[in-house]
C-alpha cells in the first residue's frame, strides 16, 4: 500500500468528506473508488484505441452499417 498527498482547496475538502459521509464510506474508500473508476476508465479507452488501430475501417464501417439497419428495422 502507498500513501498518497494531495492539495485541494478548503471548499474542494469539505465537500469531499460531505460526499464520503453520505455514501458512509471514509475518504481513503471514497479516492479508491474514484481512482479505480478512472483507470478502469483509461483501460478501456486504451484497449479501444490499440483494437482501432489494428482494425480495418471498411470492415468496421460495414459491421457500423449493418448495426444501423437492424435498429432502424426494428424502430418502425
């Protein structure tokens, strides 16, 4: 485990720990949800970004095509 400090504003402090207290959940657990959001966040958007750039664009825009035409079937 690490420890981590960080500098926020009074006001920024304050309504963090209100926050933590009406999820009844401590500061430490409020920034390990956080943080664990964002990097689940961050992983998503980098396994999007390596499977786009191996990808092939007319095969993708087709399956994008395909996708368009059920959804507008099923809508009228």
């Amino acid at each position: 485990m690490s420890t981590l400090t960080i500098r926020l504003a009074k006001d920024q402090h304050e309504r963090l720990k209100a926050l933590a207290a009406h999820r009844g959940v401590s500061m430490n657990k409020l920034f390990e949800e956080f943080t664990t959001k964002a990097l689940a966040e961050f992983d998503t958007e980098t396994r999007f970004r390596l499977r786009a750039a191996r990808g092939d664009p007319k095969k993708g825009l087709e399956v994008l095509d395909k996708l368009d035409r059920h959804y507008t079937k099923k809508r009228s």
